[in-house]
C-alpha cells in the first residue's frame, strides 16, 4: 500500500494530534472489511461509537458516503473519502471547528492473517488546546476499536 495522501493541514507532521495504533490477527482482511463498513454497528462493538447516522437506505460505508455520529462525547459530520475494498478506508471530520483524518489500512499479514493499522490527526482550536488529553484517548480509544473489530469478526464466523 503506497504511504497515506493526508489532506493539507492534517499530515502527522503538521497535525495538533496525531495517534498510530496497530493490531494483528489470524483473520484475513476479507473477514474484517463487512465488520468495518457496518458503522451503524460500530456502537455495538466500540463503546466510543454512539448515535451513527447512515444516509437513507445505506448499510455500509463506501466512497463518498457522508455519515454523522458521537465521539468523545461530539457529534462529528464525516465523510468518506479514500476505500480501496479489504485494503483501506478513510474519512475526514469535523466538530466545534476542529477537523480531523482517520484512516484505516489492512496490511497482508504472514500465515494468511494481517496488521490492522488505524491512524488519526486533528487539527483546530479544540485539538490545540486538548492535544495532550487527545492523543492519549485516541490510542486508548482506538485499541478498544481494534480488539472489539476482530472480535466481532470473530464471532461472526
């Protein structure tokens, strides 16, 4: 997979927050990918994850799909921008004048499973000033995600 295009602004380097988690499992990507897209579920198996809005007969996440939900406790307007099925999906946010990228990248891993790789920055006054505290609950937050993800595909097998 070739290294991430972030948006202007929102690059690790020049981004307020910037938080890395990975996680491997013996689960190939394919039996992620469903679990991942489903973000109506997402609060089901992610406590952080509350009050997921899909468009109006959507199921799943896709390119350009813009979606609304609770995070940290802030109703965020997101929209996908990059999918590149089993392999990667991001989408930017936005919340009290704050922005922010997440992606999600699914790595081939050796022995048939693979690397779960999320990454998020933020940008704006908010993150500025909640950097620190930020950074901290993205990783805890995040790892949460990773492990209640293969979980949930592991269960549905």
């Amino acid at each position: 997979m070739t290294s991430p295009a972030w948006p202007p602004g929102l690059d690790p380097g020049s981004a307020a927050v910037f938080a890395h988690n990975e996680l491997t499992t013996c689960l190939p990507a394919e039996r992620l990918w469903p679990v991942l897209l489903r973000a109506g579920d997402w609060p089901r198996w992610y406590a952080n994850a509350r009050r997921v809005s899909l468009p109006d007969g959507c199921t799943g996440l896709a390119e350009g799909t813009a979606f609304r939900w609770t995070t940290f406790g802030l109703r965020v307007s997101s929209t996908v921008r990059e999918f590149v099925p089993a392999r990667l999906l991001a989408w930017d946010g936005s919340a009290l004048g704050s922005t922010g990228y997440h992606r999600w990248e699914l790595h081939p891993a050796p022995g048939g499973g693979c690397r779960v790789v999320t990454q998020e920055t933020q940008r704006g006054p908010v993150a500025r000033l909640a950097a620190p505290l930020m950074r901290r609950g993205l990783l805890v937050q995040h790892q949460h995600w990773l492990e209640g993800l293969v979980r949930t595909a592991q269960e549905e097998t």
